[in-house]
C-alpha cells in the first residue's frame, strides 16, 4: 500500500509541474501560447482566466499532500480542464491528433488521483 501513496504524490507533483509552467506560459503570453490561443478561436481574457484557474488547482493538488480529502476536488478539476483542452486541439484548432498525447496522459494521471 505505501507504494500507492507514493505513485499518487509522485502524481501529484508532476501535475503540480506541468499545470504550474503551463499557467506561467499563459499569464506571460508566450508568442507560441498566443499562436495556440488564436488557433482555438478564444479571447484572450478566456487565457487568462484559464491560467488562474490552473493555478487555483495547482494549490489545491499540493494542499492535497496535507489535507488529502480535497484531492478528488482538485483532481477533478483537472480532468475537467483536461477534456476542455482535448475539444480545444482536435475540434476548434484541428490539430493532429498526436497533439492530444500529452493532454491524455494528464487526464489519465487526473483520473487516477479521483478514483484512488
């Protein structure tokens, strides 16, 4: 069982990582995060916005580590954000489908971190 514990913080962190410069790329309006803005076809408040809410989760993923019964919360958040970026790519930027890797792969760790 201390295996699992240690799976979901290693989980918790690497989310953590990803969302925290995912967010910084945003709020700092990368010239490749306004290229992919433009491509969805959203303003650019929506990023804005988007970058705060990842970072609201952020904190609540690592607040997690103490108080463990907001983890499903955050981590539903994330799946919830994940499958938005999903629809992003494929249905409003049409992207490639490869482009959805990464963004799978984050919904699977969010999946896991609410059923465990």
């Amino acid at each position: 069982m201390e295996y699992l514990n240690t799976l979901i913080i290693i989980i918790q962190i690497i989310l953590s990582c990803m969302f925290a410069f995912s967010a910084s790329i945003k709020l700092l309006r990368t010239k490749s995060m306004v290229q992919h803005w433009n491509d969805y076809q959203y303003p650019m408040w929506f990023m804005n916005m988007t970058a705060l809410l990842e970072l609201a989760r952020v904190i609540g993923v690592i607040a997690a580590l103490w108080v463990p019964e907001i983890l499903k919360y955050a981590a539903g958040l994330f799946v919830l954000l994940m499958i938005g970026a999903i629809h992003a790519h494929l249905f409003r930027a049409k992207h490639k489908p490869v482009m959805e890797i990464n963004a799978l792969v984050i919904l699977l760790f969010s999946i896991t971190l609410m059923v465990v």
